[in-house]
C-alpha cells in the first residue's frame, strides 16, 4: 500500500459534530465519532456544538440622523449541525483541526448582521436622546425578531442570548451632550436655591402672619378684659348705690328734726367708738331749741 493510502485514525471531540465525507458522500456522523480514514478519499467536517459567545460593535442612524455606535454580545449554537455541514464548509485538517476555510467565522458575522438589521430597524424610529437612553431596553425585543428570522432558521442556527453593553453617540455630540448636560444641572441647581429662598421667605411670611395674628388676638382679648372689667366697677358702683338708696329710704319722710334725734341717739349708742367730741352749752341749746320746734 502507497504511503498515502494508509489509513489514520481521527478522534473526535465530545462537544463537536463529526461528519466524515467519502468521495462526497456522508459515510458517518455523530457528536464526538472516533474512527479509521482514508486521507486521499475522505474529508472531515467538525461543527462545534456547544453555546459560542461573540461580541460585536456596530454603528447606527438615529431618527434625527445622528450616528450612534452600539456594544454589546450575543450567544448562539448550533441546532442542525448536519444541515449546516452542507451548506457551508466546516472541513478540518484531520491533525490539526484547523478549518480550511473562512465559512466558520462568517457563521458568527452572519448572526451579528441578522441583530444588526433587526436593531436598525427600532433605532431609525427614535431620536439620540431616546436611543442612547432606550436601546439597552430593547435588546429583548431584537432577541425575539432574530430568534424568529428565516435567515437563521434556515441555517438550523438558534440565538441564545443578546446584550447590549453601550450606546454612544459620535465624540463630537457625546461633548456636547455633556455640555448640554452639565448645564441642566447648573439650572437644576440654580432652580433649587430659588426653590429653597422662596420657601423661606413663605415660611418667614406664614411664621410673622401668625405673630400678627396672635398679637391682634391678645389685644382682642385685652380690650375684652378691659370692657368687661369697666362693665363689673359699673354694675359695682350701682348696686352699692342702689343699697344705700334702700338703706335710706325710710328715712326719707321724717323732718329734719327727726333726723337730727336718731343722729344724737346714734352717737349715743356708738359713744365707745368716738374719740374726741366737744359739745359746748350753745351748741346743745340750740339742737334742743330745734328739735323743741319741730315738736310744736
């Protein structure tokens, strides 16, 4: 047997589908297959089966046409391995297992195009400011029209994941968004002082209200007092006079002659209360002499 027509023995890897080709036909295939093989007659394809992970940077148009450059990473597997085999080359050096061609690293540029159309296609729709603020939140909805686009399916290629790791804006409008930015914190700030003196001056204003209030309402109060007060001396005044009218009375319809007897009697009858009383003869004759005539 010619050197070249000995037969080699190819190990396959667990997580990797194996496709041996036999004068171009499917001869055997399977995840992770050992087996003999001819090198003039038989080509190997191996198809990795496990999740591959790509990240990916992209740039897109806003709907005010301001360019904005969009990171992030995507999760794919492979779901036919068999049917992607045909369709594209996935052949290996049966030592080495380096791919011969360029097919296995446009599979991923091909998923990456596929979130790239679906991502421009809800971009176009917002403005800059929307869409550095908003396309994180859409990567579930650009997750769901990949997952369901013809051009993957038919390539039995399914998406696993999608992530989105920064939004930026040219460098140019970034410095101006921050400009832009740093002065709405500037009227923010100026805008709180105001907030913060025009609180004081109505807290200030409510606080000397309400003294003034309170003061109006002492006066009030005070000038109650005072009124109610000259209204008691007045009551006072006149029940103390009303009492001596009637303590009078009866003594309103005797002669002074009378009078001038129950006085003298009255004095005799508090002469232990007086201190000092001089009644001189003329004196005494001339009281007698009046009551003598008020008697006649």
């Amino acid at each position: 047997m010619h050197h070249d027509d000995q037969l080699l023995y190819y190990k396959g890897e667990p997580n990797t589908f194996v496709v041996c080709f036999r004068n171009g036909r499917v001869v055997r295939h399977g995840a992770g297959i050992n087996f003999m093989y001819s090198p003039l007659t038989t080509t190997i394809a191996a198809l990795p089966l496990a999740s591959q992970e790509s990240q990916f940077i992209f740039k897109e148009t806003t709907a005010d046409f301001q360019e904005i450059s969009i990171q992030g990473s995507l999760t794919y597997r492979l779901d036919e391995p068999m049917e992607l085999a045909k369709r594209l080359d996935f052949t290996v050096h049966p030592k080495t297992h380096r791919y011969k061609s360029e097919d296995p690293g446009q599979l991923v540029q091909r998923v990456v195009n596929s979130v790239q159309a679906h991502t421009r296609s809800q971009v176009s729709r917002l403005s800059l400011e929307a869409a550095l603020t908003e396309v994180k939140d859409l990567s579930a909805v650009i997750f769901r029209g990949v997952v369901a686009s013809p051009e993957l399916k038919g390539l039995g290629i399914v998406l696993e994941g999608l992530h989105f790791t920064a939004v930026k804006a040219t460098p140019e409008m970034q410095k101006a968004l921050e400009a832009e930015f740093r002065e709405s914190l500037h009227k923010r700030a100026d805008f709180a002082i105001y907030d913060r003196r025009k609180s004081a001056v109505e807290e200030e204003r409510k606080i000397r209200e309400s003294e003034i209030n309170t003061d109006i309402e002492l006066e009030h109060r005070r000038k109650d007092l005072v009124d109610t007060q000259a209204r008691n001396s007045l009551r006072l005044a006149a029940a103390e006079a009303k009492a001596e009218e009637l303590k009078l009375s009866p003594f309103g319809d005797l002669p002074p002659q009378a009078l001038v007897g129950l006085a003298f009697r009255e004095w005799a009858t508090n002469a232990g209360t007086i201190g000092n009383l001089s009644i001189t003869p003329d004196l005494l004759g001339k009281v007698v002499s009046y009551i003598s005539e008020a008697r006649e």
